[in-house]
C-alpha cells in the first residue's frame, strides 16, 4: 500500500464525489499491486458505476496523456505518490438529454 496523501491536480466533481473516489482509490492500492494499474482501474469503475450509474472511466497509471469529453461535475485528476488517477463519466448517453444527465450528476453531489 501507498502511504502518500492524495493530491488533487485538477477536478469540477463535487466535493463528496472527489472523497469518495480517493477512498476507493486508497481502497484499490490495498487490494492490488501497485504495478497491476488495469486492476486498480476497473475496481474504481465498478464501483463508480455501482454507485453513480454506468459509463464511468478510470486511467491509472505513472505516465499518460488523456484528451476526454466528460458530464461537467464528473471529472477528478489526481495521484497518490507516483500514481495518476484519472476518473470521468462519459457524456455520450443518448437515452437522456445532456440537462438530465448534468442534473443526475449534481443532485449526487
């Protein structure tokens, strides 16, 4: 496990969003291999999906480049020591209008 305080690098989630994703986060580093970032990756989107509906992603890694679309209010950049996080729900979901799902990510914040 990592010891490393999460730093935020950049983020428009919710406060209560952006604990609950660094403690799933903390929670991933105890259950994996620091190096398995595949793991790690789909224990946060199972979890994000459970808890806040489908189409959530989660990159994890030491050294990557992203260019994303993502719902405003989902979007969380962050590492944990030498490890990036970087977890967004996607805003291609065309059974609903895009003010539905914006309101849907606000009112679980």
């Amino acid at each position: 496990m990592l010891e490393g305080k999460a730093v935020l690098r950049e983020t428009d989630m919710p406060e209560a969003l952006q604990s609950h994703v660094m403690e799933l986060a903390y929670q991933a580093l105890d259950r994996h291999e620091i190096s398995d970032c595949q793991s790690i990756a789909h224990f946060l989107k199972q979890k994000f999906d459970e808890a806040y509906g489908p189409a959530w992603h989660c990159v994890v890694g030491k050294d990557f480049g992203s260019c994303i679309t993502h719902l405003c209010g989902s979007f969380i950049f962050f590492h944990v020591e030498m490890v990036e996080f970087l977890v967004f729900k996607d805003g291609k979901d065309f059974t609903e209008s895009k003010d539905e799902a914006v309101g849907i990510i606000q009112k679980t914040g």
